[in-house]
C-alpha cells in the first residue's frame, strides 16, 4: 500500500513538473513573439492554467516531504499525548479542509463540463480541463492527508523536517 501511495504522490509531482515546463514554455512563446511582433492567442490564459495546475498537483509531494508551512510554537512546546493529541486534531482538520476542498473542486470541473463553461479570452477553452488538474491535486492531497493521519494515530509517522527550517534568517 504504501508503495501505491507514494506512487500515487510522486506521479502528481512529476505531473506538477511537467506543467511547470509547459508554463515556462507559454511564457517563453509570449516574450518571443513580442519580440518578433506576431501573436499567439491564448499564451496568458495557458500560462495561468498550468501555473495552476502545477500548484495544485504539487500539494501532496510537498505535505509528504515536510515542506508545507506549519507553525510549530505551540506543538514544540507539548510532549507526549497532548503533542500527539494535537497532531492528531491539526491532521483531521486539515483532512476535513482538504476533503471539503476535494469536492467543491471536482464538483466545478464537473458543472464545468455539463454546462459547457467555456473561458471568455480568445482561445475559448472549456474550463472543465484546467480544472481536472486542481481537482485531481486537491483529491491527492486529501488521500496524503489521511495518510499521515492514519500514520499519526498508529505512531509510525515520521516527523519530517525541512532543511529550510533548520536554517536561520
């Protein structure tokens, strides 16, 4: 199982990936063609899709890695159950966010495609595509944050902490 989810996590970061070079492409097409004065409708709209999409699919890489922000004044301070006591809260809550989130989001890109939701630029794309990519990264992030909830309540979570954060500024 957990091969399967952290095949599932690091298929969704290597889709982030993918989209964050496609964004660097949109923007490369857009500074070039205004150099060489021609046009290419839909290069901003596209660019704002996969800046997005990258985003939204890179959520569950970076919770499973220790890189979301977390603030840690109160948790530092605890020890034994109540620290686990208020991981286990803090991990519910934030499934129950996610999960709130997971479905608003699908169900958008789902009333996308039955209405025929279309963006108003030029290159009038339906909108339920860009929106597959935020609602699939934020069904993602659900299964990652149930996943470390399960690890907190068995007690084999590990405590991951980002390089960053042992650094002082």
């Amino acid at each position: 199982m957990r091969k399967l989810l952290d095949g599932i996590y690091n298929s969704a970061a290597a889709l982030a990936a993918l989209f964050m070079v496609g964004l660097l492409v949109m923007v490369l097409l857009s500074i070039i063609s205004r150099q060489l004065h021609f046009h290419v409708p839909g290069t901003d709209a596209y660019a704002g899709y996969l800046m997005a999409a990258s985003g939204f699919l890179a959520l569950a890489h970076t919770l499973k890695r220790g890189e979301h922000i977390r603030v840690t004044l109160l948790l530092n301070a605890l020890k034994g159950r109540w620290k686990k006591a208020l991981e286990v809260w803090a991990l519910a809550a934030a499934t129950l966010l996610a999960l709130l989130f997971a479905v608003y989001s699908c169900k958008l890109a789902w009333q996308s495609r039955v209405f025929n939701d279309i963006s108003t630029g030029s290159d009038a794309t339906p909108l339920w595509i860009p929106q597959l990519a935020m609602a699939y990264g934020a069904v993602v992030l659900v299964i990652a944050f149930i996943d470390e909830l399960v690890l907190e309540i068995q007690g084999r979570r590990m405590a991951v902490t980002s390089s960053e954060a042992l650094r002082n500024e």
